[in-house]
C-alpha cells in the first residue's frame, strides 16, 4: 500500500523524470475528479490524499534512508491539483466534454508547477529542506499554491 500511494501507482517508477511523470498523471486524474466530483469533494480528496502520502512518504524514507526518493511522487500529484482550482473555479463551465477543456490554462498550470517544484524558492525550499514526510509534501503544496497564485491572474488577463 505504501508503495501505491507514494509512488502513484507505479508512476514514480519511471525510469525517467517521473516528477513529471507524476506531475501529468496528476493533472489528468485532477480533470477527471473533479468532473465527477466537483469543487468541494476534490478539495476533500485533496485534504485525504495529502494526508496518506505524508504516511507513505515518512514510511518510505524510513525504509531507504532517503529523505527525498524520486519514486514519490504523490507530492507531485497533490501540488498539481492545487494548482489546478484557480482554472477549475474560474473555468468550471468548460469541463463539461473533452472538446471544450481549457487546454491553453491546462497547460500553462502544468508548467508553472514543474518550474515552482524544481527550482523550489522562498518557503518552497524551506519546506524542501526539512527532509522529512512532511516536507516531502509540503514543499509541493507551497508550489502547488504559488502556481495557483499565478493562474489567477493568468486567468483574469487573458
């Protein structure tokens, strides 16, 4: 079970960058959450999947000895869907078929957080130094919401 979580289902096996891997695989199963279940539960979902991958990720770093294994990537995931409300909010209308998706904001989200979780400044590195489950998470959630930060104006000007 650990595995399946902190790795998101095998994701973060890849044998290649499966950061973004994870990141991808996230922003398709965010779409796809959130059209089922709308705003409110995917926040809860959040909240939970947030949760068990700090217990996957303390668990796993306890295992290896690493305090950052590049197969969890279930950090990706969760920062990537919180990067994703501000375009779920304020384009909510466009996710009902495929064909109307908001491809261009999908996108820039998707870019906006590969580079806020690689190049990792302010509290995003801080959160990243504390070398344990938590920070394994946080540091994602913290770009997750500098991405989202972003989006909105994004949003709102184009």
């Amino acid at each position: 079970m650990i595995k399946i979580i902190g790795t998101f289902f095998y994701a973060g096996l890849f044998p290649f960058a499966p950061g973004t891997i994870g990141s991808l695989l996230g922003m398709i199963c965010g779409i796809i959450l959130f059209y089922i279940s709308g705003l409110n539960y995917f926040i809860a979902i959040i909240v939970i999947v947030f949760f068990l991958g700090w217990w996957a990720s303390n668990k796993t770093i306890l295992k290896t000895n690493n305090t950052d294994p590049s197969e969890i990537v279930i950090d990706e995931v969760i920062g990537q869907w919180i990067g994703l409300i501000p375009t779920f909010i304020v384009l909510k209308d466009k996710f009902n078929e495929i064909a109307n998706l908001p491809y261009q904001a999908l996108l820039v989200t998707f870019i906006l957080f590969r580079i806020f979780d690689i190049i990792k400044i302010g509290p995003i590195k801080w959160a990243d130094e504390l070398n344990n489950g938590f920070g394994v998470m946080f540091d994602d959630v913290l770009a997750g919401i500098a991405t989202g930060l972003i989006m909105i104006i994004y949003l709102f000007v184009s």
